[in-house]
C-alpha cells in the first residue's frame, strides 16, 4: 500500500487562568502555546516502519511483516474513540517488550505511536513508512508536548491513509482541515494520549488540534471562536514537581481552611470568566492599553491566589520579580510548585525589553522562549513555511 | 488646687487581619503593640503648666492666669463625650495661633492636651503641673501613637483630678482600673484622638485603653477577653504612604473587577474569623506547633490578598522574603503600600534567629523591633516598673 507524504505540526498548550481551580469545578482557560511539534510522515520502500523522535533519542525500526503479527484477529475500524481496544495494547506491548512496570517517555511515544499507526492501517496491508517528528516544546514540563505528538500522528496517519482529506493546495504554505475531519483527528490523538497518560482530561489533545483558546469545565470543553493571538515569554524554571502532589497539596489546604479557600476558587473562576470576556472584546473591538492593564492584573491576581493555595516556589517568585523589573506581569502555567510561567508581552514592548528580560531570566538559569498563545491549531504544511532547521532534523536518516 | 502625681503607659495598636476589608464591611483584628507610650504627671508650685513631648521636639509652657482665659464661659462638666466642644476648641485654636490650615503633629499634640486639660479642670481651680511624654512608638507610621498618647493624658488627668481612683497600691508594680473607668479613660481619649484625626473610628484609642485584642465589625468594637501574648518582630519599612490614597485604590479595583474582588475580601473575614478561633483555643487548651502554623499560614494568605487589593510595595516584599529566609513569617499590617510589618515568632525561636532576622531588616533598612502583641492596654506604674532610661527622660527637666 503506498500512501501520501504529509507534513504537519501541532501547537502545545498553556494553562492561560483556572489551574488547580477547575479540579474543584471551577472554568479553566487552555491556549494553544506556538511553540509546535513538526511531523513528516514519508512513504518508504523498503518494507519497514520507521520512527524518528530526535527530541527523546529514539530511533527504531521494525519489519512489517513482524509488526503484522501484532494485529489482534478480530480488529478492525472502531467507532468508538473514547476507550482503547485492550488486545492490541497488550500484544503491543508484549511486542516492544514492556508488558510491566511504568514506561520511559520513549516507550510511551513508541507504543502511542505503534498502537495509533496499527489502528489506522491494521485492516488493510500495512505500508512502508518513515516518521520522524521534531518538537520545540520541553518534554514533561506540562506544556502538553505529548498531545502534541499525539494530535501530529493522529493527523498524518489519518491524511496518510486517506481517512480525511489532504487540505493543502499547491499554493498554500500551510492549510487545516474542516470541523469533522478535525474531531476525527482530536479523536484519534486523545487514543494517543491514553497510551501516554493513562487518564488524559483531554483538554491538551482539544488544543492541539483546535488551537486558540477553549473553556474546561466539569470535564465539559468547548473551544472559543476567536481569539486574539498574545505575544508571551514562556519561562521553564526547570524545578521538577508532582501534579499529583500539587493537587493534593490544594484539596488539603481547602480542607484545613474551607471558609477561607471557597472564595479563593471563587475568584479564580471570576478571573477566567473575566480574562475571557477581555480577550472577546479584544476581537470585537480596537484593542487598546487597557485591555493589556486588565490582562496584567488577571494574571498578578491570579499569580497571589495560586500561592495562596500553595501552589507557589521561589523559583517562580523569582520570575515575577525580574519581569516586574522589566515593567511585565507573569503567572506560573500549570501545576505550578516550580515547572513553567508565562510573561504577557504587549504590543509596544520593544524588542531590547524582550531580549534583556530573556537574558536576565536565562542568568536565573531558567529556560525561556518568546512565542505567542492563542494561535492555530493541528495543520498542514508546504515545506518552505517551516524553518530550515526544523526541515533539516526532520529529514535526516 | 493639688494634685496626684501620676506615672502611667498605654499601648500602640497593629492589625492583625481585616485592613480594608474593614471599610467594606468585613471584621478586623487589632491588638494592643508592646511598644508603649509612657506619660509622667508631676503636681508643680509655679503656677504654670508645662509639657514636655521629646520625641517631638516639643517643650512647652503657659502661666496658668493666662490660660484661665481660654475657658468658655458656659463651660462644665459635658455628659456626652462623643463630640468636641467646638467653643473651647475655637478658643484654644486661637491661644496657640493655629486658627486655620492643617496642624502639624506638634500643633495636634498641643491642641489635645490643652482640651484635655482644661475640660477635665476647667471648673475648677487650674492645677500647676508639668506632663511629660515618652513614647517607643514611631509616629505617623499607623501604629496608634496618637491614641496611646490620648489614652495616657486622659488616664493620668482623670487620675491626677480624682475622678478616677489610683488603682497603684504600695506592693503593685503596675496596675489597672476597673471596667467602668476605663470606660471614662477611654471616652477623654476618643476626644483627644477627634483633635487629632478629625474623624477617627475609635479602634486605636479602645486598644490603648483595653490592650488585648478588638473585634472591630461596621463601627462596633468588641473587646475579646482573653488572647495570648504573641512575640512579634515590628518592622517600618519606613516608606511613606498616604492612607486615603491607598483606601481608594482598593475601592477602584473593587468597581473594576467586583466579581473578583468580592471574593478575596469574603477570605479576608474568614481569615479573620478563623484567626480568632485559633487565638480563643490558645488560651483555652495546650498551645502546640499547629496553632503557630495556623497562624503563619493565615499571615501568609492574607498577605497575598492584600497585595491582589493592589496595597503591597516592594518594600513589604523584601520584609517577607527576608523574614522567609529564617522561617519567619509575615504580613503587612495597617494601610500597607510601605509603612509597617510584622513578623510573627513562635515560642521556639531562638534569640540568634530574631537578633540575625532584625540585623537583616536594618540591613535593608528598615528600623526594626522585637516586642509582643496581645499585651495590657493603658495602666498605671510604680517608677520601679518603667524601665530607667525611660524614667530618665520623663524626669529630665
């Protein structure tokens, strides 16, 4: 079977407002962070599948006429995405020989991507392949960087085998896909990230294929139409932390001090409600001063909440202190207890600002990138409008 | 007309909890601050009456045949002490020629001793005497200093006259009156503090009269009965601040984001609340670790509300960071925007700690002291329990 060459990329995601809230039922906005994971998929000839993934140090390769054997005798289709097909997760895993115990970040993206490339091809004749994928985004700092990947494979397997359409014209540099073939791809990339996580929320794998920004609650996700896209830095303290501990560490203190913390939540969901309605009227009408003074003090609001409920470390104290010194606002994304932070940059910030705070926050020994939030999600590209040396990584052997 | 010598002292006041959530209808907390005003009332032959305030540069004297002078006609006794008599305040406006524009602290101190002093005598004979007045408390840093010197003028006046008793027996070292005088203290010192403050709520004077702690909730104050001694640090950041600007600034931000806001300061009263529980349960049951850590962590959380009230300052960072570094913890206590902190410490903090933390806080410099919140309110001395270099400047001449 020969099958298309598809080159595509998918954004990761940053937690804009409601992190830790929305565990307690309050909203939650997700935005589409630009710094993007690559994937070239390419038809080969040589009967093998193989996967590239520079990022984590894996390079495999397997005989399809192995890998045929994988294929459990009663599979086919499913239309029902929302549950794994458990057969071919464990004769996948007998296959990779990682049938116990926790998986490494490149067993979970080997068998994420095995168990999504047999699923879509396992009821015909398996074709030959090379994938290689390339991302900007650090690995486990929360920045969604699995979905990511997930959303990429889901995307070109699918536009591969001709599942959904190739969207993009000869004279485009990069094209998206309609709403159904992308809730067909959100669908297939949340497979993935079951593989990955276990238990995803799916909020990750909904922002990397639809991109811009989308509203969680109870468990409910609903993307936003527009959106304006936000100039940020995005600022890796690299301390290591546990969600998990984080989490518990919340509920605990909402425990020991309910009367004081119920209204916490309360206004960190008035603060997503209220960004929310900022950012709309940023796209309804000329955006002005006001609404970057009203985003900063969304964030400085919420940055003091998140440390009230214990969230905080001094690493990202450290981060709001040198940017304030710059005259920029920034809140920690995600979990939080170190991991990564984001700095809202306004139009007018020069670029000597941005270069020196990048610097000064670097000298902290912190990662940091300057990107955008609320850009495009899962799409299709030409070549040439990716970097060169993203192209490069991609098409090494 | 003989009378009383009289050597008493009264306590500054902090917030504990509950700074401008107050002007919103929420509790307050404030307690009695070690850092006492001290005032000696010695009967004199020379027909004159003197007052000596050091710590304000202010030696002053009148002969009393002029004085006589001032006195309204139609003065007496007043049963309703909750207004000034605008007469004699008109009169001794002139006498010391300030008839209009705003007084500086001198002026003020003046003026209130003199109404003070000619209400409480003024139907009578005009006693000869020198008052002198040392204070450990900072000016016009919000820590109640005038109303610690309003409470020991009308204490040691009312004393002085007889229409209070001389609680102070041979073997006291100190003493205190009885419910229903200082009942009286109290309503002379409201009067002292009008003079003053124009318009001022009553909290600063009722803590210098009764010490402990105050429940203070839309303009009613409740003594509460019983709280333990805490150590503190009190540190003034010594940045100045104007107490109107930064009221209004919370209430801007409330109008801007109310949804928001209204929450945080809802936390704020539980916080003050729960703190309250935690100080009730310490005088009832065996003090442990867990009642300091409550303590540190509403410190904590209500220092993070207040600077989402848009009330922090750099400054006040500083002090928490640093008082951080030593396992100490503190918040912003009054008005903020600068001005002054405190540092709670627990039973089992060592003096190398509190000595290092204070040379820190200087190093910044801040001036810094290690005292107590929770202490007596305004009481009467034997010389042997006022410390000597206190009795030295009270006794210079």
């Amino acid at each position: 079977m020969q099958v298309r060459d598809v080159l595509v990329s998918a954004p990761g995601k940053a937690i804009l407002h409601g992190e830790h809230a929305v565990v307690h039922g309050k909203v939650a906005l997700a935005v589409s962070l630009n710094l993007r994971t690559y994937l070239c998929l390419k038809a080969t000839t040589g009967g093998n599948l193989c996967v590239n993934l520079p990022n984590i140090d894996t390079f495999l390769s397997w005989d399809l006429s192995e890998l045929k054997h994988v294929i459990p005798p009663v599979s086919g289709r499913r239309d029902e995405l929302k549950l794994l097909d458990p057969d071919l997760v464990r004769r996948l895993r007998e296959f990779v020989g990682v049938t116990n115990g926790n998986l490494n970040t490149s067993q979970m993206a080997t068998l994420s991507f095995l168990y999504l490339y047999l699923s879509v091809f396992g009821s015909g004749e398996l074709p030959s392949l090379t994938v290689s994928v390339w991302s900007e985004l650090p690995t486990g700092a929360g920045l969604g960087s699995s979905a990511a990947y997930s959303v990429c494979l889901a995307a070109a397997l699918l536009c591969a085998s001709g599942a959904i359409s190739s969207p993009l014209n000869d004279w485009d540099h990069t094209a998206r896909w309609c709403q159904e073939e992308l809730e067909l791809i959100n669908s297939w990339a949340f497979q993935g990230e079951m593989i990955i996580h276990g238990n995803p929320s799916g909020v990750d794998n909904a922002v990397g294929t639809w991109g811009g920004m989308l509203r969680f609650l109870a468990g409910k996700i609903i993307p936003l139409s527009r959106v304006p896209l936000l100039r940020i830095l995005l600022t890796n303290t690299k301390v290591p932390r546990s969600t998990k501990v984080l989490v518990s560490r919340v509920k605990d203190k909402i425990n020991k001090f309910p009367s004081i913390m119920a209204p916490v939540l309360d206004s960190v969901d008035a603060i997503s409600c209220t960004c929310e309605k900022v950012l709309s009227e940023m796209t309804s009408e000329p955006i002005t001063g006001e609404h970057y003074n009203a985003l900063e003090e969304l964030f400085d609001i919420n940055q003091h909440h998140l440390n009230v409920m214990g969230v905080g470390h001094p690493a990202l104290d450290t981060l709001c202190r040198v940017t304030l010194a710059k005259g920029l606002h920034s809140k920690l994304t995600g979990a939080g207890g170190g991991g990564c932070g984001i700095t809202l940059l306004r139009p007018e910030t020069s670029s000597a600002v941005v270069q020196a705070t990048v610097q000064d926050l670097k000298d902290c020994g912190f990662d940091c990138w300057e990107t955008s939030i609320g850009g495009p999600g899962v799409q299709q590209h030409a070549p040439v409008s990716v970097k060169e040396e993203i192209l490069e990584v991609l098409n090494r052997d």
